[in-house]
C-alpha cells in the first residue's frame, strides 16, 4: 500500500496530491485525511468567526473536489466517506460540555449507507431523549467496520449500524454469533 503522510503543508496542496498521487492510481484501500484549517481557525480568531467560515470553505471546496476525482475515476460507489471534526468549540477554546463543544458533524456518505438518515441529536427540537448518540469513538469502529474487519472486544467505539439501509445487506460485521 501507500503511506502518504504530507506532514502539514495547506489543504488545496494536500488536497492534489492526495489526488494525483493516491485516488488517480487506484491503489488506495484506505484514504485517511486530517484537514486542520477549520480547527486551527477557530483555535486562533473563534469559532464563527469571518476566518473561521473561510476556513469552512476551504475544506468544503477541497472534500468536494476529493468526491469529484473518487467519480471520475469509479470508486465513489464504492467508497465509505466519513466527515467529521474531533471537537466543537466556543469562542477559541473548546473542552466545555456545553452544546457548543460537545456536538461534533458526523456525515456518512457510502454504500449500503441510508441517504435520508438523519442522525437524531439531543439538541434537535422536539427531542424526546432517544437520541442516537455518536461518538468520535465511532467513527474509527464503523470505518473498521466497512473494511470487513471484526472490533477487538476492548474497542470502546460502536459500529454505527443505524446509518446502513436494513434492506440493503450492509457491511455489518458482528462480532461473534451471540452479537
């Protein structure tokens, strides 16, 4: 396999190589991104801040054109595209509980996965306290998950299963047949 680690240059740089050198030759099984602009920004002038939003962008331009390059080369079908942030924040810190720092985007696009889920928060109104509850745990769990691999029983990270299509034969892997 490939092991590109681009160390810290921008995004829009990482961004084309990722393309040029990992998704355009078709050897990638794995594609691991850590954009830090968003977070960086909001560390430095605040979350919401005019920096921030452009920062937003930034990424939002780069995820799309990561997507563009996974359709013209046929392996956006069969991709599993997991977008996330590992925390909230509220003015340039984060670590508080409150509904600022605690509620994190977790946006699955992929195979067997139900386009028109929502994933339930406790901060959607009307909330009647059965809220799915999504970690960032999770996100390494279902990604493992859609690989085909079984959880190590310690994992603290669940599988994500709400998100697959019932009828579609998801990737669910169970851990062992009393699971």
């Amino acid at each position: 396999g490939i092991n590109a680690e681009y160390g810290d240059p921008n995004a829009t740089d990482v961004t084309r190589r990722i393309i040029s050198d990992v998704i355009s030759t078709g050897k990638a099984q794995v594609i691991y991104l850590h954009f830090d602009d968003v977070d960086h920004a909001g560390h430095t002038y605040g979350w919401g801040s005019d920096e921030w939003y452009k920062a937003v962008m930034l990424i939002d331009k780069c995820v799309g054109q990561i997507i563009d390059a996974l359709v013209n080369y046929n392996m956006f079908d069969q991709s599993l595209l997991i977008l996330t942030a590992d925390h909230g924040g509220n003015a340039t810190d984060h670590g508080g509980t409150d509904i600022f720092n605690m509620p994190v985007p977790w946006v699955v696009v992929g195979p067997q996965v139900n386009a028109d889920f929502h994933i339930p928060s406790p901060a959607d109104p009307g909330d009647d306290g059965s809220a799915l509850n999504v970690r960032s745990l999770d996100t390494a769990a279902t990604a493992i998950n859609a690989l085909g691999y079984k959880l190590p029983r310690l994992w603290i990270g669940r599988v994500v299963s709400e998100i697959y299509n019932p009828t579609s034969g998801s990737v669910l892997v169970k851990l062992s047949d009393d699971d």
